[in-house]
C-alpha cells in the first residue's frame, strides 16, 4: 500500500501550488470597426423547438440593416445557439459566446429558467441584455441595469383582457385557467386586479398543470360554475385540448388567452379550425397586417430567409431587436456600452412593430401596453382593439 | 503480465509504477488546466466532472450490480433541491449540506432499493422510472421547492466567508471531490462489497448460495448510486445557479445510461470517460461550427436544402446519435473495450 501515501502526498502538493491562483474572467469585446456582434439563444430542437424561431429573425433583421450598409458603418452579425431550452445548456453557450466570441448584447433569450442562471453572469460581463422573449418578474424588479424588458408583463394582460371582455363584450361570468407556474399566477393576478377594482369576483379559479391531458373535469367545472367568458393563461397545447373538450360537450363559453397563444395561423391548425372567434392579447401589430412597418419585415423575411414561416413568434424576434438597433443608431459612430445604455434608458416612447416603450434607469419594464386580437376564418388575424394601457399597473404608481 | 501472485496485489491502487508515473501526469494536467485552456470552458468541464460523479455511481448499480434505473435524474434532483434548500431554509454550511443532502438522496436510493429485491429487468426500470417522474412532479407542484419557476442557488461558501465565485475556483472544489468520490468507488469494488455487488450481477441465486444477503447488498448498491448522485446533483446546482425542475426529465435519466454504456459498463474508467465524451458531444458538438470559414456555410447550405428551418441544430443531433450507436455496435464494451485494445496492441508492440 506504499503508493497510496506517495500519491496523496503529490496530490496534495499540486492542489496547494494551484489551487487559489485566482484567474479574472473577462469577455471579448462585443465590437470593432466593422461589425457590432449580438445574439440569442433558444430552443432549436428538443420538444420546445417551435419557440426556437424567435430566436432566428433577428438575423433578417440584420441583414437588412447591413444591406443599407450597417449602423454607421458597422455590420450587424448574429449569433444564434441551441440550448435545448435547459438552463445547463443555455448557460455553456452564452460563456462561450461572451467570452470567445465577444457580444455586445443579446437579444430575445427564451426560456425564464435559462435567463434567470444567465442574467446576473451577463450583467458581471457588461453585456447588454435588450428583449427577453418572456415575461418574467425578476428580470425587471428590480432594475437590472443591463437589462432591458420589452414583453408587457402577463399581469397587465390579464387586468386589460378582463376590462375588454367585462365592459365591451358585457360578460360578467369570469373563469380563469392558468398553468400552475408564474406565468399562469401572473395573468391570474391581472384577472384579479381588475375584478377587484370592480368588486367582482370570478366563477371559477382552475390550475392546471401543462403536462395535464385530459382536462374534462376542469371544462366541467367551468361549465358548471356557468363561466359564461374563460381566460387562460396556458401552454398551447393545453389551450387546444380545453377548446376542444369543451367543444366535444357542447359548451360555448367565449375564450380569451394569453399573447403566448396568439399564433392563430398556427393554433388554427393544430385545434382543427376551433380557434377561430377566440380572443387573445397580443404585444404587437399582426404579422399579416398592411402596416408599412411589417409589410417591410415581411418582404425582408422572404428574401433572407425564405424557408421561415412569418408568424407572430418569427416577427417578435425582429421585435424584440428594434430598441437595440434604435439605440445603436442614436449613439452615432462613438459606440460603447456605456453610451448604448445610456441610449435605452433615455428611450422615450419609441414605437416600432410592437408596443410603445419607455425605460428610465429606474425602470426597465419597457412596455404597459397590449392589442386585442381576435381570430378569424383560417387563421386570419382581426383586430379587435389597438395599443391598450392598464391603468392599474401597479408597477408605475411610485 | 496481468497475473496476481497475492491478494494484496489485487487490492492496490496502482498496479505498477508506470501506472502511478501517468496517473500523476494526468492529474497535474487537470489541476493546471487553467493554464492552457480558456476560462469560459470551466463551466463546460464543471458539467463534465459532475456528470462524471454520477456516471461513477450509476455504474456501481448498473455494471457491477446489475440492477437498472431510469430514474437517477430523480436522484440528481434531490441533490440539487436538497443542497440548496438546506443551504437556503435552514442556514447550513455547504460542507455539510452537500453530503446531507447526498445521504438524503442515498435513503431513497435505499427505499427504491426494496422492490428490486422482487422485480427484474424491464420490470425494475419501470418502477424507477416511475420514481425519477414523481420526484420531479412533486418538486414542480409545490413553492416551498420553488415551485416551476426554480430556485436561486446560493453563492457557494466553503467556510469563513471564503467565497468561490469564478468557474476556475468551482472547477477544482468539483475536481478534488470527484477524485475522491471515484477512488472511493475504486476502492469499495475491491472489498466484499465490491465483490458480492458482482456476484449478484451475475447471479443473484447463486450469490445468495454463496452467503450474499441480498436485502443488504441490493439496497446498498442503490444506497451508494444513489449518494454519488446526490453529490452530483449538489454540484449541478452550483455550476449553474438557477435552477428549475425542467431539466431533471426522463431523457435526463436516458443520457446518463447512454453515458455508462457508451464508456463501458462495470469499468470506472469507463464511466469516466463515457460521462467526458457524452457531455461534450452534447453541449458543445458543432454547435459553433456555423462560423467556421468555408465548413460552415457548407453544412447550413447542406441543412437547409435537406432538413428543416431550424437547420445546423438538426445534424448535431444526428451526428450524437450515430457517434453513440457506431460505438455500441462496434465497440460493445464501449470506449473502455476502444482503451483496453490499445493498451494490449501496445503491450507487444513492436512484435
């Protein structure tokens, strides 16, 4: 057994020579003279590899920028990575990114779990963070000063689904279904924020779990608690089998959902045209709207990547990037990031394809504001009400 | 040249000092890795030494015991859950809620130890299957494991405010852990226990003939797996911060099979490199290589006329796939049988 001693001994002598040798970490440079690098990351394949095209458009975006020659001068270049939507993954490829190839800030980002392993690393590198593709609560309270939140919070949703349902459809029977995460909670709290205002209350309260596949008892529930309007705030698989099993048993309530579920080209497929006459927020213009805006993002999408369907989750990726481009623009040829933060906490009301967006160095929840779509005959997109405020947002009262 | 002359021959750490000379040289090697290697690795390689725990403890029930799981992500989860919570709700150090939480996990291990003294085969892994789901349902459903949102892991004190921030400073906690943890495993193979975990693999009537209790040795080798996995998942925890159920799924509990049998079942060595290769592959395989000059847009032009939108991420998937049927089909010892034939052709090299 002599060489159990010897070994321990070299082991321990290796480890007490290198063990604290701390080593800084640093990132590459997100910029040079030629090319500004972003990029976003998200689920290319795995079971939630739909939402991965999110994470795709900015580079349409890009393209059409460098085309007009880039922002003073510089390209435009996008980096896209595959995490498989596990946070594990999410956070190898963004170190890898950051720190050997140099970005100067991400865009989009899907998945709360990944963002929320990633944010604070990012932040430590100084790199900019603008659009994250979901709504999450910690990312914006508190300000993170590299972060920036396009997404209307679910919480506001729900407050102006419920006001649009109570007082222009006239329909006082509310049930709520929400998925038993923060993302259902949080339209719950918005669907209970503005009945509280009202001193209403709602039939029905049903949390369901987005693994959940029989869902008759809960449309029982609802059909008995007589919710005349039901509002949810679920995965879209879940929505469709709701829709449908209410169908199966001849129950008619109007649905309302959440943004999340407002692809209705999409949704219009998979629920085998039953989409159709539901309701949903939605955080921009319609994707096959005439507006000169997203006839422009439409016509680049065919040239640059003509194999993507454009959808909303397609558009919201170009959506997400606008501020950040925006503010690139407004800093001039002078770039840091110090400027370019500067630039988005001085953004006031800018409006391209999504809503109006205001970030303060105090807060960077940028958007209050949704649209209320309505789908119509194969999966057309028909608009029910423009950009709406919540003017009970709690997070603006200070 | 293999032959023992006596027991204590068998039981020795390294069989010969060539075999101590390389092992110091590979351990030098890893504890000045950051020398040579870019610090934004570390996170990867961190994957890679936790995986290796596991890899290490599931081989002990899946190799050398015989018993099946489909459930270690389970396992994995309640290290992870267990160490931060302990950290987080009852003020622990992490020295001690680390191995708490792995002897937390080991109690299961050693409860789902008790139907495989019944069931067999298919059988087995559908009860562990079942585990390894409820774990993480239960996890899901209620907010005092934070719920589908995840936890925030707490910075990692080793003691007296001495804080490990950087990846580098966590890669060699990790690494000093798994050195031991895969000596300890070395080692217990090599006593009764190691040698009665055998004998159950390849019978358990006969091993109990022979005076094995299985009640003892079944559970304990779902006990052990279960506390290297533990440990792991303690780890994982660290390595990336924040953490939710999500990542704790059955597919989870494949790949740490796929890991095992790609390096080579029963062989410690093998586990260690399977967990290596596996992880790599998957974390970081071409997933950069759309930037590579020339190659790169070749294989986006190849996947985008052949495959669908998503593209490059599509061929990663597939090449993993054949890299792991190629070495089961062509290797079934795995990478462990590719390592031992190399050494046996060098051994009479140059006749």
């Amino acid at each position: 057994m002599k060489g159990k001693g010897r070994f321990w001994a070299v082991l321990f002598t290796i480890s007490s020579l290198v063990l604290w040798t701390g080593i800084g970490l640093c990132g590459a440079p997100g910029f040079d003279d030629k090319e500004i690098r972003i990029a976003a990351w998200g689920p290319q394949t795995g079971p939630a590899a739909p939402w991965g095209s999110v994470a795709r458009a900015p580079a349409v975006l890009a393209a059409m920028i460098n085309e007009q020659g880039g922002i003073h001068g510089r390209k435009l270049k996008h980096f896209v990575r595959d995490d498989q939507y596990n946070p594990a993954q999410t956070k190898v490829v963004v170190k890898e990114l950051v720190e050997k190839e140099g970005i100067f800030s991400f865009v989009c980002g899907t998945g709360s779990a990944g963002g929320l392993a990633v944010k604070d690393y990012l932040a430590q590198n100084k790199v900019i963070w603008v659009g994250p593709a979901t709504s999450v609560k910690e990312y914006v309270f508190p300000v993170q000063p590299y972060l920036f939140s396009v997404y209307p919070l679910y919480e506001d949703e729900g407050s102006i689904l419920t006001k649009y349902v109570i007082e222009k459809l006239g329909i006082k029977e509310i049930g709520v279904v929400y998925q038993n995460d923060p993302y259902g909670k949080n339209g719950l709290d918005g669907v209970r924020q503005r009945l509280d205002h009202l001193k209403m209350k709602a039939v029905a309260e049903i949390p369901v779990e987005a693994t959940e596949k029989d869902l008759s008892s809960h449309v029982l529930k609802l059909k008995s608690a007589g919710a005349k309007a039901v509002l949810m705030w679920v995965h879209p698989t879940t929505g469709v089998v709701l829709v449908k099993t209410a169908a199966t048993i001849g129950y008619k309530p109007q649905w309302v959902a959440s943004n999340t579920l407002s692809d209705f080209e999409l949704m219009n497929k998979i629920s085998g045209g039953l989409w159709e006459g539901i309701i949903t927020g939605a955080f921009m213009l319609p994707p096959d709207s005439d507006d000169p805006r997203v006839v422009k993002y439409r016509e680049a999408a065919k040239k640059y990547a003509p194999e993507e369907r454009f959808g909303v989750f397609f558009m919201a990726g170009i959506m997400f990037t606008e501020p950040l481009v925006e503010a690139l623009k407004r800093v001039g040829k002078n770039l840091s990031t110090e400027a370019v933060l500067k630039a988005l906490n001085s953004m006031k009301n800018f409006q391209g394809v999504g809503p109006k967006l205001t970030w303060s160095p105090d807060q960077h929840q940028g958007s209050d504001s949704i649209q209320i779509w309505k789908c119509g005959p194969g999966g057309k997109t028909i608009l029910l009400q423009d950009w709406t405020v919540n003017e009970l947002a709690h997070w603006k009262k200070k | 040249m293999d032959m023992k002359r006596d027991y204590y021959e068998d039981v020795q750490l390294f069989e010969s000092n060539v075999v101590l000379f390389w092992t110091v040289v590979l351990l030098v090697f890893l504890f000045t890795l950051p020398l040579y290697v870019p610090s934004y690795r570390f996170s990867l390689f961190n994957l890679v030494l936790v995986h290796v725990i596991l890899a290490v403890g599931l081989n002990i029930l899946v190799g050398n015991t015989g018993q099946i799981s489909l459930g270690h992500a389970g396992f994995f989860a309640i290290g992870a859950y267990g160490t931060t919570l302990l950290m987080t709700k009852l003020g622990l150090p992490f020295v001690l809620a680390l191995p708490l939480a792995a002897f937390i996990s080991s109690a299961f291990g050693f409860i789902l130890g008790l139907p495989a003294l019944r069931l067999e085969g298919p059988y087995l892994s559908i009860a562990t299957l079942g585990f390894g789901l409820t774990v993480t349902h239960i996890i899901g459903h209620w907010d005092f494991f934070g719920g589908r949102t995840g936890l925030q892991v707490p910075p990692l004190d080793l003691g007296g405010g001495f804080i490990l921030k950087t990846d580098v400073q966590k890669y060699y906690l990790i690494l000093i852990i798994t050195i031991f943890l895969v000596l300890s495993a070395r080692n217990l193979l090599k006593t009764r226990v190691g040698r009665a975990f055998v004998a159950i693999r390849d019978s358990d009537i006969a091993a109990e003939v022979i005076g094995v209790n299985l009640l003892i040795y079944k559970t304990l080798s779902f006990a052990v797996s279960a506390f290297y996995a533990g440990i792991a998942g303690g780890l994982f925890g660290f390595v990336l911060g924040f953490f939710n159920p999500e990542p704790f799924n059955l597919i989870l509990s494949i790949v740490f099979l796929v890991m095992i049998v790609v390096g080579g079942l029963g062989a410690i060595a093998g586990s260690i490199m399977g967990a290596t290769l596996i992880t790599i592959l998957q974390y970081s395989l071409l997933k950069n290589i759309k930037e590579v000059p020339y190659v790169g847009p070749f294989m986006v032009d190849i996947s985008s006329r052949w495959f669908t939108v998503i593209g490059l991420e599509n061929l990663n998937s597939i090449v993993l796939g054949l890299i792991m049927i190629a070495i089961v089909i062509f290797e079934p010892l795995g990478i462990y049988g590719i390592w031992l034939r190399i050494k046996k052709y060098w051994r009479t090299w140059p006749f």
